[in-house]
C-alpha cells in the first residue's frame, strides 16, 4: 500500500482566500478536527502546502 497522509483541519476557512476555502474543500475537509487520509503524492503535498496554515498533517 502505498504512503498515505492524515490531514487534519485545525483552524477556521473563515476570512482566508476564496481560493484557500477551495482547496480545504479539495482536500475532503469541512469541520475544524476533521480529518481525512490521502494519498502522499505531489499534487497532495502542493495542496498541502498552499493552506499548510489551516492543516496539520501526520505520516501513517
């Protein structure tokens, strides 16, 4: 199986860019302690990192 990330939504969308509210969105998240696993691939990773302020993520 391949690698996958856990993504955890820690701060609110309120108030951050349109484009930003998307990609959370994206990502699968819509609650603040929501979590989703995706697969550790570079389109993931970029996501990640373009709203790595709203997110944490763990390896697993």
């Amino acid at each position: 199986m391949a690698n996958m990330l856990k993504v955890t939504l820690i701060r609110s969308t309120i108030g951050v860019k349109p484009q930003h509210k998307k990609t959370v969105e994206a990502l699968g998240l819509k609650k603040i302690n929501q979590f989703v696993e995706q697969p550790d691939n570079p389109q993931t990773r970029g996501m990640i990192h373009q709203v790595r302020h709203l997110v944490s993520v763990e390896e697993i």
